[in-house]
C-alpha cells in the first residue's frame, strides 16, 4: 500500500470533519442533507432487516415428487 498518499492527507480530526460538514451545508442545504441522512438511514435499517430475516429463515423442505 503506498503510504505517500496518507502523506499528503493526512489525519482528519474533529475541526476538519466541521468544516467538512460545513462546507456540505453551505453546498447542499440543511434540507437536502437531512433528507439525505434519513434515506441512507433507512436503506442500512433495511439492510440489517434483510441480513437477520434471511438468517432466521428456515430453508425450504423439498415436497416428493407427485406421481402424475
């Protein structure tokens, strides 16, 4: 992995991350940023419902074969 590229970016901490988050405020709006937090809130929420249903599920018994 090249490491230069951290080099150059370097750690984000608490002020960078406001700024950042400032910056999106100023570029997208208060609205559209929570509207946007909402939906990928839900589409994780759905995901994990998705994950644990799947893993609850019994599999399906094979009926035999009906003799026609």
């Amino acid at each position: 992995m090249d490491h230069t590229v951290f080099a150059l970016i370097g750690t984000l901490g608490v002020p960078e991350l406001i700024i950042i988050f400032l910056i999106l405020m100023l570029i997208f709006g208060a609205n559209r940023l929570s509207g946007l937090g909402r939906g990928m809130g839900q589409a994780i929420r759905g995901f994990k419902d998705e994950m644990g249903s799947s893993s609850k599920e019994k599999p399906a018994e094979a009926e035999p074969p009906r003799d026609a």
